[in-house]
C-alpha cells in the first residue's frame, strides 16, 4: 500500500483514539493531566452501562499523555508495559467522565503512574495504574 497512511509523519497530537473517544484535555502540568468525556451511548455495553474497555481506554491515553509531560524536553519514546484497571463503580450512560493521571514516581528509564475516572457525581468509577519504560530516541 502506497498512500498518506503509510508515510512516517511524526506522532499525531491529538492522536485518533483520543478523537474517537471525545477526550478533551482540561489540565496539563509537568506529570499531571486532566480529561473529560462524555459517556456516550456509542460506547455502552449489554447492560447499558459504559463498557469498561472504553474507560480503559480513557485512563490509558490520560497516563500516556502525562508521561509525555513529565519527559517535557527530552528525546524519548514512551510505551507501557502494563496496565492494571480496578472498576469500582458502573459510569452511566450520558454522564460526563473525568480521569485526572498522575506520575508518581520516575527515573531516567522508567515511570510509575496512577489515574482515577470519575463521573460528574464525583463517584469513583476507575482506578488505573502503568509502568511506562523510556527508550532515547534519535
């Protein structure tokens, strides 16, 4: 294949998830980042609640993006070598969705971050954890 897709261009900012997802960024602080999304239909699951995929997903790119923060300035790519979601509450459906990611600990090659998702009734719906590894780039 031989079209736009397949050119290296650089990472998109916002990439597509996040677009998908409806996230917005609210705040963005060196190691600290804050989304919002709205629980949309599009994402629920049998039981008409939030499929917890989506909510993953939500914690993943809000983790991602405040390593990214934490690294301001250097040269590095960041990838997660796990992630770890504990649900502890159902998000409705057409409720507004916040994860707030922070880092709590890092090194010039790895970083600890932990994020929690609540919803606009400030219930505790997700608490997510990552280790993100740092390799130098050219």
């Amino acid at each position: 294949m031989n079209d736009d897709r397949t050119k290296s261009r650089g990472p998109q900012v916002p990439p597509p998830c996040d677009l998908t997802l409806g996230l917005v960024n609210t705040l963005k602080e060196p190691g600290r980042t804050r989304w919002t999304m709205v629980a949309d239909e599009r994402f629920s699951n049998p039981a008409g609640t939030i499929q917890g995929g989506f909510i993953s997903a939500m914690i993943d790119s809000a983790m991602g993006a405040s390593v990214i923060t934490y690294v301001s300035g250097q040269k590095v790519f960041a990838s997660n070598s796990d992630l770890h979601v504990r649900f502890t509450k159902a998000a409705r459906i057409g409720s507004m969705l916040t994860c707030e990611a922070v880092v709590i600990s890092g090194g010039r090659t790895v970083v600890f971050v932990e994020a929690t998702v609540t919803d606009d009734s400030d219930r505790l719906i997700a608490r997510g954890s990552s280790t993100y590894h740092l390799v130098p780039r050219a």
